[in-house]
C-alpha cells in the first residue's frame, strides 16, 4: 500500500510547523522533498518524525547545525534513544554558549536597570 505524499502546508499543519520552517529545514540538509509535476513541494510522511525531532532538539536550545550532527538519529526515537558521546558534547557545547549569552544579558540588564536608578531614583525590580 503506498502511502499519499504530503504537501508543503498539509506537512506544515501535521507538526505544528510553518511552510517557511520546513523550506528552511530543507536548506540546511535535514529534510527532504521532491517536486510533483505541478512543482509543488511534496514530502513522504515518513518525514513527519523527522520534523518533530527536529523541533524537539530545537526547543531543548540546539541550533540546526548542530542537529545536523544528530542526522542518523533523526528517523527514531530520539527522546528515547541513549545519547551518543558525540551528542552529549554537542549539547554541551551548546549550553556553554547559552550561559555566556546569559551572563552578557543580566550584566546589561544590570548595567541599564544601575543607569534607571541613577536618572530616576527608583529601584528597578530585578527578576530572579
């Protein structure tokens, strides 16, 4: 039984995506699609998995290149899978970056929030 491809909206509205994320999954290298003879793209829905990895791994902060990385993996469980030496440094590397950027942002929002107070007397609440 061959089953019916997907259309680039229809994939779209089955993993919660947007037609221009999956065009931009597709640029860099993580999925796939053929054109139909109206030039349509069209997608296996074998691609569906692939997509909500890809969105899993990018929520959880990772950036498409570094999904590029997980590219054997992304047809399967990845939740579920053990995680590879090569993928715990990724994330690792990726975390590393995520707390310098953090640090820069509380020292500005620190330096901004010292120039308020200064310029108006107020205590600016900080969240912690």
């Amino acid at each position: 039984m061959e089953v019916e491809p997907l259309r680039i909206g229809e994939l779209a509205q089955v993993t919660g995506t947007t037609p221009r994320a999956l065009r931009h999954y597709e640029e860099a290298g993580l999925i796939t699609s053929r054109r139909a003879h109206n030039g349509y793209r069209i997608y296996d829905k074998g691609v569906v998995v692939r997509i909500r990895n890809i969105r899993y791994l990018l929520a959880a902060g990772l950036t498409l290149e570094d999904i590029r990385a997980f590219l054997p993996c992304l047809d399967g469980d990845v939740v579920a899978a053990s995680p590879s030496d090569k993928g715990i440094q990724i994330a690792l590397d990726r975390l590393a970056v995520l707390d310098e950027r953090i640090a820069a942002q509380t020292e500005a929002r620190d330096r901004l929030a010292a120039a308020l107070h200064q310029a108006t007397g107020q205590n600016i609440r900080t969240v912690a």
